[in-house]
C-alpha cells in the first residue's frame, strides 16, 4: 500500500479524458488499494485516477459507510437536480462551491475482478458518482459553474498560486477543506 499523491488544477492529466480500462489483474488491484488508502489519508469522499496521475475509468469512494470502486463508470440520471450544497474537490485545494448535481443516479461498470456493477444512489453519494465520472471525462467541478460563483472561483484558482507551493502543502491544506465540509468533500 502507498499512499499517491494528488495531482493539483494546471495539471493537464487533470484535463485529460480517461481511458477505459481492458486489463484486470494485480496491478490493477494494488493501484485501487493504493488509491483508497490516499482517499482516506486525505479524508476524501472520493478520488478519480486522474487524479493520482492515472488516466484510467477508476475511481474510490467513501461516503457515509458506503465504500469501494468503480471501473468504466456509465451514470444514467434523473432529470430533477438535488439541493445545492457545497462541493469541494482534492485538485483544487480551499475552494468550495455548489454546483447542480443530479438528484439520483444509477451507475454501471465493472470492479478489479471485472464482475458488473450496478448502484443507484441519491444524496451525497450520487454526486460523489458524479463528480468522478466528471473527473474521468476530463472535467472539474469549477468548470460546472455559472455567473458570480465562476467569476470568484477562477479568480481564486488564479490567485492561489498553486505551483508555488510544495504538494505536502497542498495535502495538508486539502485535508483542511475537507474536515471543514465533512463528507461534502468529494474527490
Ligand atoms: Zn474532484
């Protein structure tokens, strides 16, 4: 087990859509393990493999008891949207902002053996699902963002500097954040 570290916004990996995994064996397996310990160190609700420098569909989550992964994520969606409430995500370090996330969802894929997934999740769990699905499509949360909120979001990533500061830094500060939201913070 290792613990990764996290890939920060500039980071064109962050920027990258995934790739679908086709190869399960214990590579596999160690990298999920070493992911889902990562994702507890920093005391995230999730963590995409992008994330961690890995341009792989995988993704860990943990949310209110419910744990584990997800390969090749496909998320079919209600049409209604849950209530706002602030996200977080580990790349981009002490921000926070709400962003319309679809009420329920219904997730499919596959786990490190390769046998089928099949979840259905609301609350806090099923904009877990999709926030890391986000991430595996190359895409972050800030980018999800409209009017005052964007404004003041990429004002903030801007002046952050965050290639001024160590990663040890950024973890620390990221684990900051995401005592402050609870489980709010996702990957
Ligand atoms: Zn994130």
């Amino acid at each position: 087990m290792a613990i990764l570290s996290i890939r920060i916004i500039g980071d064109p990996v962050l920027r990258t859509p995934a790739e679908e995994v086709t190869e399960f064996g214990p590579e596999l397996a160690k990298l999920i393990e070493d992911m889902a310990e990562t994702m507890a160190d920093v005391r995230g609700a999730g963590l995409a493999a992008p994330q961690v420098g890995i341009s792989k569909r995988i993704f860990t989550y943990s949310v209110d008891g419910a744990e584990g992964h997800v390969i090749n994520p496909v998320i079919a969606a209600s049409d209604d949207f849950a209530p706002d409430e602030p996200e977080g995500c580990l790349s981009v370090p002490g921000l926070g902002f709400s962003v319309r996330r679809h009420r329920w969802v219904r997730i499919t894929g596959v786990d490190k053996n390769g046998g089928p997934l099949d979840m259905e999740a609301t609350g806090l769990l099923a904009k877990c699902f999709q926030h890391e699905t986000d991430h595996l499509d190359g895409k972050l949360y800030v980018d999800r963002l409209e009017g005052e909120d964007r404004k003041t979001a990429l004002r903030a990533i801007r002046t952050a500097n965050y290639h001024n500061v160590t990663a040890e830094t950024l973890t620390k500060r990221a684990r900051t954040v995401g005592s402050a939201f609870g489980a709010g913070a996702a990957g």
